[in-house]
C-alpha cells in the first residue's frame, strides 16, 4: 500500500508515492481559522492587554511617542491593516499625530523609497505621521545607551533613544537564530548601531573558532540563547512602554493579536506560533522528504534555507534528506551565493568572525548541515554546479533523489518523513 504526495515545486508540484508502512510522520502546521476583522482584533488587543495598563492609560498628552516598524523584508506583517488602529487609539488617548513618529527598523538593510513606504504601511499612515528611517551604518545616528552583561555597547537611533514612549510594532515566527522573530528584535537589531548588531549577531557563532555555530542559537530556542538573551538586555535599555505583534496563519492571514508588556505579550505569541507550527514528533527518520511550499519560497536558496534548517530537525543523524526547492534565481542575492566562494567552511567562518552577515551565517549553517548528512535537492537543471558547489546533491526529479537517497541509505525498509511545508513548520522532538 502507498501514500501518494503532492509536493510545491515553483509554480507547480512534484508527486512522490512512499510505502504506507514505513511513513513515520507528516508534519503539517495546524489550522487556523483566520481573524475575519483586523481593526477589531488590534482594537481589542490594545484594551485588554497583557501584563500592562491599557495604551489609553499608558501615554499621555505631551508625550512624543515613537513606534518601531519592520522594514519591506517583512512585507507579509501588513502594517497598513492594523497601525491606523493604533494611531487612533493614541490620538484618543491625547497624542496627536504631529507627536508620533514612525521609525523604519532597517538594521543594515538598504533605505526605503518614499513608495515603498506606501506599501508597506499603507497610504494613510504615510500621510498622517512623520517617518524615519534607522540605518545602522549612519553611525552619527545613534547613541550609547548602555553595555549588556555580555559586553557588547549598545547603540541606539536617537529618535527612538529621546522619546517618551516607544512602542514595538512587528510579526512573530520562528527565528532560525533568535529563537523565534518579533519582539524584541524590533530594537535589535532594528534600531541598533553597526557594532552593535555585529557584537549581538556574533553570539550565533560557537565560542571555539574552527567550531562552526553555535548550538544554543536555533528556532524555538530561548532559554540559554546567548543571542536571544543579549537581545533582550538592548531592548530593556530603550524601556519600550508598549508593544503590538501579529501571529500568523500558514496561508499568511492574521492568526492572532497580541498586545502590552514589551516581553510578556511577545512570548505569549511566540506560544501561539509554537502551537500553530511547531509539530510534535516522536522519532527522527532515517529520510525526510520536504518542500518550501513552491515559489517564492523556493526562489533560490537563501529562501530555501529555512527548509534545509527545519527538514534537518526531523531527520536521524547520518540520514538524508531530500529537498524539493526549483531556485529560479539560484545565484540570487549576491551577498548569499557569494559565501560559496570559499570552498572551505573553516575559511567561511573565519570571513564570518570578522564580519557578521546573516547571509554569510545561513551559507556557514547550510554548509555544516551538508556535511552531516546527504542533502538532496531536486532543481532545475541549469542549478546542477552551483548545488553541487554549496555541498549539496543535485536532481533533476523526484526519481532521481529517491534512487540516490536509496543507494545513501544502503536498505529499502528506511522510516521516512514528509514536509509539505517545511519552510514553515518546526519539528518538535518530543
């Protein structure tokens, strides 16, 4: 008896047919049904929050308020449906709009156009309140606001360090470094200067240079997160008053609201993200079959990475894992592929020690993991080399990666586990 698969693959799919009996998971986020009116939910949120006072009872007349936004890379957050909520609500608590600024948390991506900022905060928001952009970078931008326990200095943009109330605004999901995204990320790396980034981001890399990554450092990690945890100290410098995140469904639509204590409403989101994509398994599997979910998620590897790293969360040690990522822009971004350039992984972590780029951690990480295990990817033809060159295997079809992924295995009674929607789901060893 088989169980046929439907696997995204680009704009269309890959069918594989495995052996029933030998199926040990499928690992599928859980359904939720989404929140039919987003102004209502924020409105909600925002009076009955946790572990804080409404917003209403927390700013006040006079006070210059400063909210924290993700930039274009987290389009899908859709600010434009729940920021003209908020600043109702703090125009009825006394704040005008003359009195909020909105700062673009780019950390060291590039400055948005004018029309970008129309897209991703909606028209309305562009017209009513001023906006500025945080480029860690311009160093005459930011300014010390303390040194964490770790000793990494703590710059800040200074809108952000000279306002009254500051407020987080943001989504959260799993983080392959962080832990889990939102949150305190807004400030780090956000608004945080250059150096500071680079001193936090580097706490991703193992203490003992020649070692690789660290391993405290992975989705649905907190607790003994070094990076997480020194992120958390920066953001408790700026004393955020408020903070506002958004949970999401796997088909992108609202899930949840969550508002209030800058730590405590996030980490009850980050709840809410675990039970809606983190899934419960009982055993690791001798093969993992898994798919971003076809485009854009499998646009070219860098977006492919977030596969690679949960279908590694499922599969034993010495196992394989096959990947089905078509990577039409394979050589895209520049500042990703170029990290295969070196050919060696210790050269790789040197390059990464002297400076930090989360393209350059995702190469490094990649790289490990297809050292560890055989990592099949079925791709366009024309990725063959540049497959072969980041370590991998390349295929051409589900076929091909099921007789090279036989031959690995050295048997046909392998246990076996399928991802339909791997970039998304975390596998959750119980």
């Amino acid at each position: 008896m088989f169980t046929e698969f439907h696997l995204g693959y680009g704009n269309g799919e890959v069918t594989v047919s495995l052996p029933t009996k030998q199926i040990l998971h499928v690992v599928e986020g859980k359904h939720v049904e989404p929140i039919a009116d987003v102004k209502a939910a924020v409105n909600a949120a925002l009076a009955n929050p946790i572990g804080t006072p409404p917003l209403k009872e927390i700013v006040k007349k006079g006070d210059r308020v400063c909210i924290i936004v993700s930039d274009i890379t987290r389009a899908w957050v859709r600010h434009d449906l729940f920021l003209p909520p908020l600043l109702d609500e703090l125009n009825a608590a006394g704040v005008p709009d003359s009195d909020i600024t909105l700062i673009v948390g780019l950390g060291a991506h590039r400055h948005h156009t004018h029309q970008e900022n129309v897209t991703v905060y909606g028209q309305e928001v562009v017209d009513r309140i001023g906006i500025e952009q945080s480029h860690a970078p311009t160093a005459e931008d930011f300014v010390k606001v303390g040194t964490t326990s770790r000793g990494v200095d703590t710059y800040i943009h200074k809108t952000v360090a000279n306002a009254d109330k500051v407020i987080l605004t943001g989504g959260i999901v799993y983080h392959l470094m962080a832990g889990f995204g939102g949150g305190r990320k807004s400030v780090m790396p956000g608004v945080a200067g250059y150096n500071s980034i680079q001193g936090n981001h580097s706490f991703c890399l193992h203490d003992t240079v020649g070692q690789g990554i660290s391993p405290h450092c992975v989705s649905g990690k907190l607790d003994g997160n070094n990076m997480h945890e020194d992120m958390t100290e920066m953001a408790a410098m700026v004393k955020p008053a408020f903070l506002l995140n958004a949970v999401f469904t796997p088909e992108g639509k609202f899930a949840r609201i969550v508002a209030g204590h800058w730590y405590d409403a996030w980490l009850a989101g980050c709840r809410t993200v675990e039970e809606i994509f983190g899934v419960p398994i009982d055993a690791k599997a001798d093969l993992v079959i898994g798919s971003a979910g076809g485009f854009p998620k499998d646009i070219n590897l860098y977006q492919g990475s977030k596969t690679i790293d949960n279908a590694y969360m499922a599969v034993k040690e010495g196992g394989v894992v096959i990947l089905t990522l078509e990577c039409r822009d394979i050589m895209e971004p520049p500042d990703f592929s170029g990290w295969y350039d070196f050919e060696s992984l210790y050269d790789r972590e040197l390059e990464l020690r002297k400076g930090f780029t989360v393209p350059g951690f995702i190469a490094l990480k990649c790289g490990l993991i297809a050292k560890k295990i055989a990592l099949i990817v079925v791709t366009l033809p024309q990725n063959r080399d540049f497959i072969a060159k980041a370590g991998m295997i390349p295929a051409a079809s589900m076929d091909e990666a099921m007789a090279i992924a036989e031959q690995k295995l050295g048997r046909k009674d392998y246990t076996v586990t399928v991802m339909s929607h791997a970039a998304n789901t975390v596998p959750l060893l119980k």
